[in-house]
C-alpha cells in the first residue's frame, strides 16, 4: 500500500490538539474525527476477540482498512473470528504476516521461541509486521480499554506514537466491560467463541490459557511470567 503521509511535526500537532477536544467524548465521534481528518490513510487493528471496534469504524469510515496479524500461533476460532469478520462488515481486512514462517523461525531461533524469549517472539511476529503495515497510514485505531489492565489505565484518548510516528487513536478507551458487553449485545456483534470457553483475553494458542473464576481476565495471558503486553500498544 502506497500513501502520502504528512510529516511527523505535523501530526504530532494534530494528535495534541485532538487529545483535548477529544477527551470523554463518545467512540462514534472519535471515529467520525478519525474519518474526516485520515480518510484511507487511517486504519484499525484487531485481535480478532470481537467485532466493536471493527462495527463502529465500518460505520463512520466505510470500507476502513482492519489489519489483523497472523501469527503463525493462532487459536482456530480466532482465524474463524477474522473470517467472520470479513464477511459481515464494510470494512477491507487486511491480514499480516511475519517476515518468517514459524518453521523459517525456529531455524533462525531455535524451536518454540515462545517460550524462552516471549518478547522477542512477539516483536518479530507482531510488533514488526504491524510496524512496516502502518508506514502506509497516518492514524490507526486500536481497541485498548483502560479497564484492561493497570498497563493500560492512562490512555488517551488520542496519541502520538513517537516510535512509529503516527498517530493513535484509542475509541473504546473509556469503556466498561458492561458497556462492551451491551454494545455486542445491541448490535449482535460478531465475537470470538472463546470469550464463551473461559477465555476472556485471546491472543496467541501458545501463549494463552483458560482464566479460572475469581482470576484477573489476563491472567492467562503468558501466565506465570511478568510480561503483560506484546508490545503493540507499548
């Protein structure tokens, strides 16, 4: 994908002066701002759990570009996820992959990376590839809430990413889980299957585990080590 991007200073600006104009106000004016000022060079990235995020940009920005990341370690469902996805809203899926098979890295890096360097196994499968994916872009949206966790609890609602020099655009930001939960009720929302099979954060297969009841919802995200993030939203 080939876009005119404007020039850093000029975004950063943008970026400020929305975060103040922005702040508190509902995630269908969010998207509509992010519409009007990006047009094609604004995009959305998933995980694929469920469909709000994706629902509400295909509502303000038909057509919006919805970058999803394969990485080669994926549950089913959440394949099946995407594809739902991809079929039931106005919105144009692009999928990315790692430079590297998951065969290809186990040669370079010796087999199940996962486990001994978790956070270099998350860079070259996810934090890279959606790098190079928003060259082409100025603005993307992701669909963190600070409810998530306490890594999360200070996003803005509009950022600059100073290591990608783009802007970052957080919707959902201020939601609950209650209002999630109504929203996909209300809409019927396209969700992952597993959000049902004690799963109620999903990222890779190997790298995630059932949530006991009484437990944090990412607990069983890389469980028993300290990392909390893969890196995206870092």
């Amino acid at each position: 994908m080939t876009q005119v991007v404007r020039e850093p200073d000029e975004l950063r600006r943008i970026a400020i002066r929305a975060a103040g104009e922005l702040d508190g106000a509902p995630a269908e004016a969010v998207l509509d701002w992010a519409a009007a000022e990006f047009g094609e060079r604004f995009a959305v990235a998933t995980s694929m759990q469920d469909a709000v995020l994706t629902h509400l940009a295909s509502r303000s920005l038909p057509g919006v570009d919805v970058l999803f990341l394969d990485t080669g370690y994926h549950f089913e469902e959440t394949l099946q996820t995407r594809d739902a996805v991809a079929s039931t809203y106005d919105v144009t899926l692009r999928t990315l992959e790692p430079s590297q098979s998951v065969a290809e890295q186990d040669a370079t890096y010796g087999a199940n990376l996962f486990e001994r360097d978790p956070d270099l196994c998350c860079a070259l499968r996810k934090t890279h590839p959606l790098d190079e994916a928003l060259d082409g872009y100025e603005a993307w949206a992701t669909g963190v809430r600070r409810s998530e966790a306490i890594t999360r609890r200070d996003t803005p609602v509009v950022s600059f990413d100073e290591r990608r020099e783009r802007i970052k655009v957080a919707p959902i930001v201020a939601w609950s889980d209650a209002d999630v939960e109504a929203y996909i009720a209300e809409h019927a929302i396209v969700t992952n299957p597993l959000l049902t099979q004690g799963y109620p954060s999903i990222g890779c297969a190997t790298c995630t585990r059932r949530v006991a009841p009484g437990e944090d919802a990412r607990a069983g995200r890389w469980a028993g080590r300290d990392k909390v993030e893969c890196g995206i939203n870092t």
